[in-house]
C-alpha cells in the first residue's frame, strides 16, 4: 500500500508538501470568507505560475549543487526586451523568439563564466542579477513599456485562458511534467543528479561537467524566460521591476518542495507545489489583513524550517 501511494504521488516529499498545502488552504478557508473561491483560487494559481516556471529549472540547479540568483533579473529582461521588439514593430513571433532566445542567451553566459573562470555560480549569478537588472533599466529607458498593439497572439492567447484555465497555469502544468520526465526518466537527468552527488565520482566515469553546467543554466534561463513573457502577456506591459526580488520566492519553493541544497536530488512537483504553498499564503496573508512585509518573513521561516527537515532527515538515514 505504501509503494503503491509513493508511486501515485512520487515521495516522501512531495505527499508531505501536498499535506501542508492542503491543511494551509484548509486554514484559511476556514478563517475567511473569500479564500475558497473559483475566482481567488484561480488568482492564486496564476501567482504561483509567475515563479513555478522558474521553480522548475532552479530544481536542475540545485539538484547540480548550484544556485541560480539572477532568474528574477532574466525574467525582467526578458519582459522588457520583448516589449520593446514589439513597440518597435517586429512582428510577435520575432518578439517572442528573441525574448526566449535572450533568456537562453542569459543562462549560458551564466555557465560559460562560471566553467571558464573557474568560480561558483553563486558568485557569477549575483553579479550578473545586477547586470541583466542594469540592461532592463537601459532598454526601457527606466520607465515602463506598453505603446505597442495587443491583437495578437501573445495577449489573446498567452495573456488569456486555456479551458478557462490562465495561459500561464498551463504552461507550468505542461512545463513542468516536461521537467519531471527529463530529470528522473532520461540520460541527461540521472547525470545532473549524479553531478550534484558526488561530482568526483561523475568526473571519473567520463561525464562532462562543464557541458552540464552550462546545459542546466541554459535551461534555468530558458525557463525564466517563458515566465518573463507570460507575465507580460497577462499584465499587457512592461516595467523594468518586475520580477524584483523573485528570487528568493523560487530558492523558497523549490526547497520548501523537497529538493536538497545540498544537490543530488530534486523533484519538480514538490518545487510546483512549493510555489502553490508561497502563493496560497501570501494570499491568505492578505485575506486576513496582514500587510505584504509579512510576506518575506514567513516565506524566510519556511526555507529554515525546509532545509532543518531536510537536514534530520538525511541524518537519520545516514
């Protein structure tokens, strides 16, 4: 009965994760009026698709035993970036393929230097957040971008629904099971899962690390990207802030969803669920009148609590 329920949820972490997210929402339902709504529920979904997207590629960096702090920043570039090809008349497709390609474009560059120079990604990630933030500023002239049209399928198909589903709910729906199947059911998962356990042994038996390291930046990039556009599809605009600050809400979730910190294990629905759990209290938060500064220190409480289970745990085992 135990195996066939790890099977139906995928772990320990994951049935754990999906237990506090059903008790939070239980809470807050029971403690006001507006929670349990189709329309708040939807709200709250959407929110969380804004850094779920990202979650999942962080899982790939974690799991590698590194750590991505400059995916906020490629999403506002990312967002900038697009709106500008638009306002200046490149056709969407063209917009939408130069704001994935920059996204891209933003996580090899945080490999390549990292592989190069020798030096940790957390290092270059924290220099780089302020230069893609910096670029942001000097593309939209630091101010915000919408003098462009919105009959298209960026904002009608992307900004919209799906099923009566938000665009961007979908996206990290179909997104994520992508993510899920490439990191435990191929070649390329088990080896960034290898890497991030004993990246010694992963050297000795010929796997490339430094084309790894670019491979998951790369893909950390790509991912923050889709959510750069996304979000500009829903909010029709432009602003060089958005995104300020994400990074600490994807670490959050992708930890509070059980990937280790430590590398060598990851898993993409926990990090979703993270992401859902984040939202569904920041929600709930406002719901009960407390104001947004609250927001960061609980979401600060959960990583310490996350990583301190994760650390009994692996201690217990050991």
């Amino acid at each position: 009965m135990a195996s066939r329920w790890r099977r139906a949820f995928g772990g320990v972490e994951e049935v754990g994760v999906i237990t506090a997210l059903l008790l939070l929402s239980l809470v807050f339902t029971l403690t006001t009026d507006t929670f349990f709504t189709l329309d708040n529920l939807v709200k709250v979904a959407r929110q969380a698709s804004d850094y779920g997207l990202m979650a999942a590629g962080m899982v790939f960096v974690l799991t590698l035993g590194e750590v991505d702090l400059s995916v906020g920043s490629v999403l506002t570039l990312v967002n900038v970036v697009t709106a500008v090809a638009l306002r200046e008349g490149l056709p969407p497709a063209a917009a939408l393929f130069l704001g994935l390609l920059t996204g891209a474009a933003c996580g090899f560059a945080n490999g390549a230097l990292c592989v190069f120079l020798r030096i940790p990604t957390i290092i270059v990630t924290l220099g780089s957040m302020s230069i893609f933030r910096g670029l942001a500023l000097v593309v939209s002239k630091a101010t915000p971008v919408s003098q462009f049209g919105k009959d298209n399928f960026i904002f009608q198909g992307l900004g919209g629904e799906v099923f009566r589903v938000p665009a961007s709910v979908a996206a990290m729906a179909l997104l994520g099971a992508g993510s899920h199947v490439l990191l435990h059911h191929t070649v390329f998962g088990r080896r960034v899962q290898a890497i991030g356990s004993n990246i010694q042994a992963a050297r000795f038996s010929g796997i490339s690390i430094a084309r790894y390291r670019i491979a998951v930046m790369t893909l950390s990039g790509t991912l923050a990207a889709v959510a750069g556009i996304l979000a500009l599809a829903f909010l029709g605009s432009a602003d060089p802030k958005t995104g300020e600050g994400s990074e600490l809400l994807v670490i959050a979730s992708a930890v509070i969803g059980g990937t280790a910190l430590s590398g060598g294990s990851g898993t993409i629905l926990g990090a979703i669920l993270g992401a859902l759990i984040i939202a569904v209290i920041r929600n709930g938060l406002v719901l009960l009148g407390f104001t947004a500064y609250w927001n960061q220190s609980v979401i600060g409480a959960m990583i310490i609590a996350a990583v301190a289970v994760d650390y009994f745990i692996k201690k217990r085992r050991a």
